[in-house]
C-alpha cells in the first residue's frame, strides 16, 4: 500500500512542483487547491505520468477548499479519510503574498487579517486536525511514523518592509512548526520547516525583473532562481524518513542566501 500526502496549493508552483516529486517516488497524492482546478487536474495527470515513468502506481485525486475556512480544511481532511482511509504526510504549502505589497506604515489590517487566515491559522490548525488523526493512527499501530511540513520563507527572518504580514505569518510558521514538532514526537510523527529562496512560479512572476538583477548581481550564492522541483526534493528526503532523529528543525531550499558573506 502506498503512503499517501495531502498537499495543500499543490495545483501550481512549489505545490504541484512537491506532488511531482513525491509521485516520482510511489506516493499517493491529495492535491488541495484554492481555485484553478484546470491546474490542479493537471498536476493530478502529471503525477500519474511521473508515478508511471519511474515505474510506480499512484492514486491522485483534487480536493478544492480554502484553507483560510474552519470547514474547509474539516471538508479536506474528511475527503482524505474517505476516500485514502488514512495520512502519512501533511505538506502545508499553500500560501499568498502580501496583498498590494505596502509599505509598513501604510499596510491595512483588512489584508493583514486575510493573509493570517491562509499563511498561518490555515496550517496551525491543519496541523490540529491532520496531527489529531496521525496520533489516532500512531494509536492503532505503533510502528507507523508520520511527518508535518511547513512550507515557510527566508522571509521567516529576512525583512522586507513591502510584506510586513507576510514575514510575520512566515515567522508565526516557524514557530507552529516547533510547537507541533514537542507535542507529536512521542507519536513517531516529526515535522519541519522548509525555508525555499526565490523560485520561479506564479507568486514571484511579478518581481521576476527584480529578482533576474538580484540574483545576477550575486545575492545568493548560487547564482539561478529556484525551481519547485529544487524544494520538491527536500520535501521528498524528509518524507522518506532520512532524517529520522530530526524534529522541528529548518531546512533553507535558498541556493545559500541565509550565509552571511564580507
Ligand atoms: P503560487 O505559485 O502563487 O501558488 C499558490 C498555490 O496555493 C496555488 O496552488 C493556489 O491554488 C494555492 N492557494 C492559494 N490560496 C489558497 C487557499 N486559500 N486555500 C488553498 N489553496 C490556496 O505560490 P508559490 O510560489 O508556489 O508558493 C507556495 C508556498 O511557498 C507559499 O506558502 C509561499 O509563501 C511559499 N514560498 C514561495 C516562495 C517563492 O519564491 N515562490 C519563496 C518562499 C516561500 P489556486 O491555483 O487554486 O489559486
């Protein structure tokens, strides 16, 4: 039997870029969306090719729901016990940028409040929920083991000025992610923070300019924008339990950005 991971914003960018990944690897996939379910069918039929090539056969199935929304994430986490009968794996993933990207002193609480509600209480409290039944599942067979990842930022520490809230959510992440980690451990179930840089996808489009100079003048030291295969990968070693005395801890997918360099 296939394990099986409920990833949440996997219909594009860094989401569907860890289905892929995970599906390379004989997983069985919940691909959660917000609203393009053209691109989340996509990633669903692009995982099942991937799966096939490497010579595995995966289910994967779409599930839409805003994770900013109590019911929503019930509706999800109903979805997956329904139709996989359990979870191995939540990647919380989806996430927004700061909406019109103000400046501190002009940011308002309207979009304060609706960026918290999908970059930080959406996976706090998935991981509630999700932690709740892998604890059931821990229950039933103690040699089951199960893994939380929190897809935060370098702007977990970084400042911008211009997204004030998202780097908080993005530090409130890091912190969800050690108290997750002390209260589950007990339950074989580890989890992590995995701080991607700058990659390529839909979010960053806008700034691509900016960050093409950036990144050309030597902000990190590997010098190329990141790719979502690039965290899809991390994703995948730290699913795989290759870290297995590890919990709570961070792993930078950043191309060296976080070195600090005279
Ligand atoms: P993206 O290209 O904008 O994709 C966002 C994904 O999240 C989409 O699948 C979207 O679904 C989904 N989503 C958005 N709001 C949602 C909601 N309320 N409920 C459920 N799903 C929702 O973004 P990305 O660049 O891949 O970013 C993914 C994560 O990585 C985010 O948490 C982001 O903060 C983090 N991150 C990104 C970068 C970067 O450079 N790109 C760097 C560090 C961290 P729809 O397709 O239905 O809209």
């Amino acid at each position: 039997m296939n394990q099986v991971a409920l990833i949440t914003g996997a219909s594009r960018g860094i989401g569907r870029g860890i289905a892929l990944e995970l599906a390379a690897v004989g997983w069985d996939l919940i691909i959660n969306y917000s609203n393009n379910q053209a691109a989340a069918e996509d990633t669903v039929n692009c995982s099942i090719e991937h799966a096939h090539k490497a010579g595995h056969e995966i289910r994967a199935e779409i599930c839409q729901g805003d994770i900013g929304q109590a019911i929503d994430r019930q509706r999800l986490v109903d979805f997956v016990r329904n139709h996989f009968g359990r979870v191995d794996l939540l990647v919380n993933n989806a996430g927004i940028t700061s909406i019109g990207r103000s400046d501190l002193l002009e940011a308002s609480e309207e979009n304060w409040d609706a960026l918290m509600a999908i970059n930080l209480k959406g996976p706090f409290f998935l991981c509630q929920l999700v932690g709740s039944w892998m604890l059931e599942q821990n229950n039933l067979d103690d040699s089951w083991r199960g893994k939380i990842i929190n897809i935060s930022s370098i702007s977990s520490g970084a400042v911008s000025t211009n997204r004030g809230d998202y780097c908080v959510a993005k530090a409130g992440l890091s912190m969800v992610t050690k108290l997750f980690a002390a209260r589950l451990a007990d339950a074989g179930i580890n989890v992590y923070e995995v701080c991607p840089g700058i990659i390529a996808s839909d979010m960053t489009e806008p700034v691509k300019l900016k960050y093409d100079k950036m990144i050309n003048d030597g902000l990190t030291p590997i010098r190329r924008w990141g790719k979502s295969s690039d965290v899809g990968k991390a994703v995948v070693a730290l699913a795989q339990d290759y870290f297995p005395f590890t919990t709570g801890d961070v792993f930078n997918v950043d191309g060296g950005f976080t070195i600090r360099r005279i």
